[in-house]
C-alpha cells in the first residue's frame, strides 16, 4: 500500500471489498502506532512523570471515545483519530496521561490538562467538529 499522488494506492490478490478494507485498517493502524507514539513521547517530556509508570500503547476502534488509561496503566487510543490534526490527537494524549495523577475529571484534573496544554478546549472542539 502506498500513497499516490494524494490518492491510497491499495493492492491486495484477493479485490473484495471486505479484502479491501481489512488492508486499509491494516496500514491505518500502523500509521497510527507511530504517529500516537511519537506524539505520546513528546505528551509524556511536558507532563513530568516518573519514567516507570509510563503506559503501554494500543490503538483500537472504539465506538464511543477518544482514548482511555486503564488501571494497569494501557493507553487505548481510537483509530479513528489518525484522521485528526496532530494538535487534537496531542490532546486526547495528553487528557488520557493526566488520569495518571488524576483518575476522575475534577477540578485537579483539568487544572493540570490546562497547564500543559492551555488551549485544549479549542483542540477539544475542533476535534469534535471534525470526527463526530
């Protein structure tokens, strides 16, 4: 698979849609793994946590959220996100690590988020706008 002149170049043996569409999923995820990575890294440098909590990264379809920190510290992020700007996909990121210090959304919560990332209600709506 590759990218063409703006347009996802796929080749698989088999043409069904279904075929089709598994290739696609295929190379978004890998996309996404290295994209969420990178952006992750950079989320974790800004939050200032010690380097042994730092999550394990798995990307999923989800079907009614962004991202989620698990208990046992897995940052699930959506695989739908790979379709928004970096600047949102840095929110949702940098949301889900703030539950590390902060499980629940209260007012400790968003005055951290708001530190690090001052503009995130702007990310937030953007995202919003663009992905719902």
């Amino acid at each position: 698979m590759k990218i063409e002149g703006g347009y996802l170049v796929v080749k698989t043996r088999e043409k069904s849609p279904a075929c089709v569409a598994r290739a696609i999923e295929s190379w978004q995820r890998e996309q996404a793994k290295g994209v969420f990575a990178a952006l992750a890294k950079k989320v974790w440098s800004r939050i200032g946590l010690s380097a042994e909590k730092h999550p394990r990264l798995c990307v999923k379809v989800l079907s009614r959220r962004w991202g989620s920190l698990s208990a046992s510290g897995t940052l699930t992020l959506n695989l739908a996100l790979i379709q928004a700007p970096r600047l949102c996909i840095e929110y949702v990121i940098c949301h889900e690590l703030c539950h590390i210090e902060h499980p629940g959304h209260g007012p400790a919560f968003y005055e951290k988020l708001g530190r690090i990332l001052p503009d995130w209600k702007d990310r937030k709506l953007r995202l919003e706008r663009m992905l719902c």
